[in-house]
C-alpha cells in the first residue's frame, strides 16, 4: 500500500508518474541503453484537504484561500489520475454531536472489518477458481463485459447512462464493475444487483 498524505501538495508530475503502474502493475524505468522493469503492484491511498489553508467547507471555518488557488491545488490530481482512482470520497469533519451520538455497537472494529474482508476475499475466490486471477481488482474489464459473466441492462443502467452523458470514462465504467462485484461478495450476494452498482458508482462520483 502506498499513502499519500497531502497529495496535492506533490508535484503533479510525480502523481501523473503513479498512472502507468497503477494500470500495469510495473514501473518501467528508461535509460539510454536499456529499459529496467520492476513489479510494482500496489494499493494507491491519497488524502488531500479542500483546500491549501484546510478551512475551506465547514460553515464556522474561516478559509484564506481565493477560488483560484483552490482549483489550482486540486488540479494537481490530474482527470487520468483521478480516472484510475477507484473510490473517491469527500470525508466531513466529524462533530462533537455525532461522537456522543454514536453506540459502541455501531463502530466497525478492525477485528469485524477483517471478518468482512476474510469472508469477500473467500467468495471471490471461489466465483475466480480456475482463472489467473484472485481478487476482483485483477479482473479485467473485458472479462467482466464477456457474454458469459455481463450483468443485465437492468442491473447496469446507470453505469450505462452515465458513460453515454460522459460522467465516466470506459476505465471508470469497469472499476465501478468490480467496486460492485465486491460489495456484493461483501454482503454474500451471488452476483452484484442493481443497488450493488449504484453504490459502486456513488463511491467513484462522490468526490470533491
């Protein structure tokens, strides 16, 4: 797993240089006289604040920052980047209200995240017995699209519409496919359902 903590604060070269890795799971490195490959297949985690000052958003938080400077630093996350990018959340600050609010019983533990992951990673693995791959994020697209495992339109209907308005591209269109597979071996669901895929697509699309 490689963190990014405050990543628009790195050049946006070096972000864009994540991308070829992050689709092919190697980084190439070109000399003049030869070209060293090393595997490189890893998790991508990024956290960046709103804004350079990090007041912008809350109502009683004073931000110093013009529009301007604010969409400059966010552009640092480049569209391809971000396109690579499976889940994109906007995190809201957490008030003194919902701490006290909040059961113990409702609070994921790591010990219960892990149960949850143990039981999804055993349900992929059992639908992906007798292919290369293991988990869903090494499934490629065009498997999931193929005859024999393409989810019907009723179920991808706003993935389809999406993608024909332009709200995602043909890469976002299969990442939200397995961000859906795997919610539904999360819940022990055979194969994702309508509900599935939307969510899928609210994890990619609710970004700053």
């Amino acid at each position: 797993m490689l963190f990014l903590d405050e990543a628009p604060e790195y050049s946006r070269a070096v972000l864009d240089a994540l991308r070829q890795p992050l689709e092919s799971g190697v980084v190439s490195i070109h000399r003049a006289n030869a070209v060293a490959e090393f595997p490189a297949n890893f998790q991508l985690v990024m956290a960046a604040n709103p804004c350079p000052c990090g007041q912008y958003g809350p109502r009683d938080s004073h931000c110093s920052c013009t529009p301007m400077v604010r969409r400059r630093y966010l552009e640092r996350l480049s569209g391809p980047l971000l396109d690579r990018i499976d889940i994109q959340l906007q995190v809201e600050r957490v008030t003194s209200v919902q701490l006290r609010l909040a059961p113990d019983a409702m609070r994921l533990t790591t010990s219960i995240a892990r149960g949850i992951v143990v039981g999804a990673r055993a349900m992929c693995a059992e639908r992906l017995a007798g292919t290369p791959w293991k988990v869903s994020s090494e499934v490629p697209g065009s498997w999931l699209r193929s005859t024999h495992h393409r989810l019907s339109p009723r179920i991808t209907s706003a993935i389809d519409r999406a993608l024909e308005r332009g709200g995602i591209t043909m890469r976002g269109y299969d990442r939200v496919l397995r961000i859906g597979w795997t919610l539904a071996d999360i819940e022990g669901a055979n194969s994702p359902g309508v509900d599935h895929i939307g969510r899928a697509l609210h994890l990619r699309k609710a970004s700053l």
